[in-house]
C-alpha cells in the first residue's frame, strides 16, 4: 500500500455463493471507486468465480469460510474450524488496515469479514436482496447498523433497522436502462433463458421441449439464449439441434445486459438480482420462482413484477411443456401487451438503487 493510498478511504465488500450475492456487490465497488475509496472484496473460491466483472482495481481476498448445507459428517465438523480460522485472520488483516466500512451481501463467505468486523466493532451493515433474510444476514441483522434491502418491506427481526435502498446492478446494466423494446413481430426474436447457478436444471429439462411445441411460423422466428449447468450443456443443445431453433447454450454469459436488452422475452427464476435488471432494462418475463429457495423468498421478489402486470409466474410444481408453451405463445403474438408488459417493468425499477446505497455507506463511514 502506498503513502497516498493510506489517504484513501478503504471498503471491505463481503460477498459469495452466487450471482445474487455478487453481481450488487459488484455494483457498489464500482460506485465506491469511481469516488475515490478502495475496495477490498472477501470472498471464497466459489465467489471467486463471479469476479471477473469487477474493476480491476478491486483487491480480491479469498478467505476460507464453509456451511453445513454441504458435505459429508467430516465436512461438517470441519465447518466453525475453517469458519474461525476465517474470521481470525480477517480479524487480524482489519485490525493492520483499518477499513472505514464493511458490508456484507450475504452468503456464507461473508461470514469472516462479518464477524471479523463485529469482533473489532468496525462500521457495518448488511445489504439484502430478497424480501426474506438470508440465513448468514439473519445472523448479523441485529449486530449492524444498517440493514439496507432490496425489496421492501423486508421481514426483519426485532431489533433490526431496515432502510429501503433497492437492488443495485452493474454499470453495464445501467448503460441499458430503459432501452428501446422491439415488440415481437413476424422478424427474428431472440428469447433470453436464465435458470441461476442453483436452479437450472428445470429449466435445461422443460424449454427447449415447449418452444419445440410452439407454431412452426413462430418457432422460424426464434433466437434462444440459454443458461444451462455444464453437465446439461450438452443434451439441451442437441434438443434444440432436434427442434431446429438455433441456440447458444452456455453456462454462464458475461454479457447478460446486452442480450437480455436485444430479448423480446426473458424467461427466468426470481432471484434478486435477474428481476433487479428486468426492472432497470425493462423488458416482460415469465418468472419460475426456485421452489427451494429459502423460506420461498423467490415467490416473494417475483410478485413485486407480477403485481405491476409486467411477468407471468408459474409455480415450478405447475410447470411443464405445453402450458409454458402456451405462455410463451401468447406472449409472442401480442406485441401490444408484450410492450405493456416492457413499460410495466420499467416503472417497477430503482435504477438509483446504487446511488442509495453509496449514501449509506458514506454515512457509516462518516465522511458524508
């Protein structure tokens, strides 16, 4: 660290797991150091893999963290070793460093930057991007200052101070804010599929047999963008191959704003941060809440975009080929409703979420 760097205000972002802890946490590092802070972001190897759209100028720490939702009776009691041994040496790198704030965003790898920060009594808070607390943010909820949440209301326990701040997105959300919707028409369509790193499966087992079912005229028409898990990268294209729709399936797309900008329609799970860029880009979608979500928190931030008239949602328990065959259908040969639909997630959106969120930071820090 150089002399003018000790000048600058550091921020420890705590994040992992998946997209929806990361792609926020993305979000407020890159608000934090276009104004001058460093960043230092916590994570594990698993969060590890969603840095590679951070600044360049974010430090990435992996720390070790573990949950007992995974693993063997071994793995299991290996868990507060590896979960003390996180927060300790955090404690220990907070303790040289002296960061002016730390936020979490949820997940078990924020764990050690958390309790290394309540340990220390360092300014903190928690960021939430569903209506239901994460099981590690209903742990800190009460030992921060702030927990800032992306829907509200958020169900929060006694004790807790909750402030509205919306789901921050990436800059290159952002830069598509309210783009121009192309309402579907008799000319090439492009259809957006994301299933989330948990709930894929479902997803890579069911569209490309309903959109095989749609009308020839329709189908002719098709572009299909798909997220799939790797091990069913390979069956979903050859489905696609069979019903003559060309597709690109891919585990995961670094340039999801600009497809999801270009898609006459997007087909999803509900996880915060997929209906956060809906809401800021705008476009009409049908919603496949994650049934095992916890505490069904995937039902709970769907019905924000449902309510609006701007998603259709179908139970996961209701889903199948043909009746989101007949969705997708009636989506598509209504190109009125379809930009409603556009309009009505748009004003559904807080694009300033980020802007919100720096403040509250700012004034944990005290530098406001």
């Amino acid at each position: 660290m150089t002399e003018r760097d000790g000048d600058r205000p550091l921020l420890i972002i705590a994040a992992g797991g998946t997209g929806g802890h990361m792609f926020p946490a993305q979000a407020l590092a890159e608000a934090m150091l276009r104004k001058g802070w460093r960043v230092r972001l916590s994570t594990d190897a698993r969060g590890a893999r969603y840095t590679s759209g951070f600044p360049h100028s974010t430090e990435i720490v992996e720390v070790p963290s573990a949950t007992f939702a995974r693993g063997g009776v071994l793995a299991k009691a290996m868990v507060l070793p590896r979960i003390a041994a996180g927060v300790l040496g955090t404690a220990w790198r907070m303790w040289r460093d002296k960061p002016d704030a730390v936020v979490g965003f949820g997940g078990y790898p924020s764990i050690p930057a958390l309790g290394a920060a309540t340990l220390l009594n360092l300014p903190r808070m928690i960021h939430e991007q569903n209506g239901i607390l994460g099981k590690v943010n209903q742990v800190f909820a009460k030992r921060v200052a702030f927990v800032a949440c992306g829907v509200w209301p958020t169900e929060l326990p006694e004790g807790a101070y909750g402030i509205h701040t919306g789901n921050p997105v990436r800059a290159a959300v952002l830069d598509r804010a309210g783009a121009s919707y192309i309402s579907p028409g008799d000319y090439p369509m492009s259809l957006l599929v994301m299933g989330g790193s948990q709930g894929a499966r479902i997803l890579s087992d069911v569209l490309p047999d309903a959109l095989a079912r749609l009308d020839p005229e329709l189908k002719r028409n098709l572009r299909v963008s798909h997220q799939a898990r790797p091990e069913d990268m390979e069956r979903v294209t050859a489905a696609y191959d069979e019903a003559g729709i060309p597709a690109e399936v891919k585990p995961f797309f670094q340039d999801v704003p600009r497809r999801m900008a270009e898609a006459q329609l997007v087909i999803s799970r509900a996880g915060a941060s997929s209906i956060a860029d809906l809401t800021v880009i705008g476009r009409p979608s049908i919603l496949i809440p994650f049934a095992a979500a916890a505490g069904d928190h995937q039902t709970a931030n769907a019905r924000t975009l449902v309510d609006a008239e701007a998603s259709i949602l179908i139970p996961e328990k209701a889903l199948d080929a043909q009746s989101l065959c007949e969705q997708i259908t009636t989506l598509l040969t209504n190109p009125d409703g379809a930009a409603r639909m556009a309009r009505a997630a748009l004003a559904a959106g807080a694009p300033d979420a980020t802007d919100r969120l720096v403040a509250l930071v700012t004034e944990l820090a005290g530098r406001e």
